[in-house]
C-alpha cells in the first residue's frame, strides 16, 4: 500500500465542501432521523463520512474525500440505462466507479492537488484491490456499515425474505473482521436484527 497521503486540512474541507456542493444538485429527496428532507446523495455523503470517523480514527484524506464521495452525482447514471440482468447490473456499477472517480478527480484538480493524491482517492471509488488495500477495504466496510445502519430497513421490507437474508450474507462477505465487529455493535432495530442473525446462522 502506498504512503497515506497528507494535505492541510482547511483544503480538505473545501474539497469535501464541493462534493457537497455537487450532490446537492440530486433531484431526488431523502429524509433523514430528524425529519429534515436533504438531496439524497448530499445525505449519503455525510453519512458516509460520519460512519468513517465512527469506524477509523484519524482517516487519511483520500480515505475521507472518496467515503464522501462514494455516491457523486449518482442520480446522473441511472440502472434502468444499461439491460436486465446481472451483466448489466455489473456493468452499471462498473461505469458508476469511474464516473464517481471522474467527477472526484474534476473537483480535486481545482484545488491544485497532487495527481498521486487524485490517483489514490480515483483508486478507492474505483474499488481497487479490495481485501488487498487496507483503505479499499476500510471504505468497503464503512459502505456496508451505512448500508445497514441507515437503509437496511427499507431495503428488507421492500423484498422478500430470502432475497434479503442472501443481501446479508453477500455484505458480510465483502467486509474485513474489523467492519464485522462494528456492524454488530450497531444499533439496529429488533426486525434488522432479526434478520442479520438469520443470515449470519
């Protein structure tokens, strides 16, 4: 794994405050804990963000730029572009990567960053060398995390039990020990419970 890189953390908020900035574009509306209605991928990012610095202490900035990042502009490459069917499904995601690392890189070169620093955040939203590169995997862990934390709910009462109980098993798979542990200590609902110790049985 290269070196973790380091730039000034007032440049930082300013790359995450134009992530922000973009994703508040999403047309399509979330409401969060609170009750406040937010962009949806303006949400998710701070979420994502949120859920990191719970998971990681002191996280590296092309960690913390692609977890805010996991989602930019999103609604602009919809599933229902690319054909049925788990080649498509693969595909869509596929080209999400890129786009996600593409738009990244756009609002990381207006702050005059090093392109090894654009390079390495380009890598994780890419979701390269997982379970090889400890922040690949770092930011896989936090996206399941999310997953289960805040849209697992909704997710399980939209499908039918098996189909949820194999998105589980699925999830597990792709996180580290570390991410294991801290989705267990979530606090989720009895129902959500219910549901991840069947698929974990």
């Amino acid at each position: 794994m290269g070196k973790p890189q380091i730039m000034q953390q007032n440049i930082l908020n300013q790359v995450l405050n134009d992530i922000d900035q973009f994703n508040l574009n999403d047309p399509n509306k979330e409401i969060d804990e609170l009750g406040t209605e937010h962009a949806k991928e303006f949400l998710y990012g701070k979420r994502m963000s949120n859920c990191l610095h719970d998971f990681m202490l002191a996280p590296p900035a092309e960690l913390q730029i692609a977890a805010r990042a996991q989602h930019i502009g999103r609604w602009l490459s919809l599933r229902s572009d690319y054909p049925e069917g788990r080649a498509g499904y693969l595909k869509w995601r596929s080209d999400l990567g890129k786009k996600h690392a593409e738009l990244c890189a756009d609002i990381m070169r207006k702050h005059n960053l090093e392109e090894t620093l654009i390079d390495a955040t380009s890598s994780l939203l890419r979701k390269e060398k997982l379970k090889r590169n400890p922040l690949t995997q770092a930011l896989e862990d936090v996206i399941c995390l999310v997953f289960l934390k805040y849209y697992f709910v909704e997710f399980a009462n939209k499908h039918a039990q098996e189909k949820v109980i194999s998105i589980v098993q699925k999830t597990w798979a792709k996180m580290s020990e570390e991410g294991q542990q801290a989705a267990l200590a979530l606090d989720l609902s009895d129902e959500a419970l219910s549901l991840v110790k069947q698929a974990l049985a």
